[in-house]
C-alpha cells in the first residue's frame, strides 16, 4: 500500500513538472519566434509609373494573437492601401500595426520629395503580446539610378521573399 501511494506521489509530481514546464517553454516563447517569420513582399521591382500598386508591399504572415509589428522607413515613406475606397493613409516613416495589414513603402514622402538614394532600408520588428521584441529584421531596396527599386534578396534574412504568383496564393489561404 505504501508503495503505491509512493508511485502515484511520483507520477503526480512528474505530471506537474511536466504542465509546469511544459507551459513555461510555451509561454516564453512567442508563435513568431518558434517558426520561420514569412515577409511577403511585391512587386520585386518597383517603379513609380506602375499603377497596380502604389510602392512595395510588405506583408507579414500570420501574427500571433497579441503580437505586433512595427515597419520603420529609414528612406521614403510607409502608407496602407486597400478596400473600400483604396485611399492610401498614413504616408509617414514609422507604422505599428497588430494585425496583418499591409504596409507599402514609396520612395516619395509626404512632402513629394522622391528618394534617390542607393539604399533605402525598411526595419520590420515583430513584439509579442508584453512588448518584448522577438524577431528584427531589415528589408534593403536598392534604387538603379534611372527609375527602378529593387528588392534585395539576402541569405541571412529569414523572411521568405515571393514572387507575385506566390504571393496571391499566401493571400488565398
């Protein structure tokens, strides 16, 4: 009899350990941080005479709940465009958002000035639910010199960049 009850004092401590663990890994952890972040970005070549999209959209995939992203642009300016009435809104250099809105990035600012430099670079940090930064990334846009912006692609940058078909096949599911 009193081995039993040892055996079950042991299983029920190890059950506990376990939970207890178990839900501190999982909360100390955001979504974003435990899987490979996704930056959908389109066109991968931008000019300022295309007219199916006011800059280069940056979106990032499925934010857990609670997390937040901020896009910081270092050169030009970061607005939101879309339904119903696609105005675009904002036109500034920083926007914070806690849903999966897309943010475009112009190379003109508010003020109609249009940016000639090189290297332009968007900041996207995502913060979890207590404001804790989990995942900082920069987004580089290189400029020609004659009208063409042009998203670079890295291999340390963990954001997946996509092309235009994939990037409307992301937006489907």
């Amino acid at each position: 009899m009193l081995m039993k009850r040892k055996i079950i004092f042991i299983c029920g401590i190890i059950t506990i350990l376990s939970l207890f663990l178990g839900g501190v890994l999982l909360n100390s952890h955001s979504y974003a941080a435990q899987k490979e972040v996704k930056l959908l970005v389109y066109p991968e070549k931008y000019a300022l005479t295309m007219s199916n999209t006011p800059g280069i959209q940056i979106y990032v995939n499925k934010l857990a709940h609670g997390e937040k992203v901020r896009y910081l642009a270092e050169k030009g300016a970061l607005s939101t465009w879309g339904p119903p009435d696609y105005k675009i809104l904002n036109n500034v250099s920083m926007i914070e958002l806690n849903n999966n809105t897309p943010v475009y990035w112009l190379p003109c600012r508010a003020d109609g000035e249009i940016s000639e430099e090189k290297k332009n670079r968007v900041i996207i940090t995502i913060f979890d639910h207590k404001g804790k930064q989990i995942v900082k990334k920069k987004l580089i846009i290189l400029y020609d010199g004659s009208m063409y912006y042009n998203v670079k692609l890295t291999d340390d940058i963990l954001f997946k960049i996509v092309r235009k078909e994939d990037f409307k096949q992301q937006l489907s599911k």
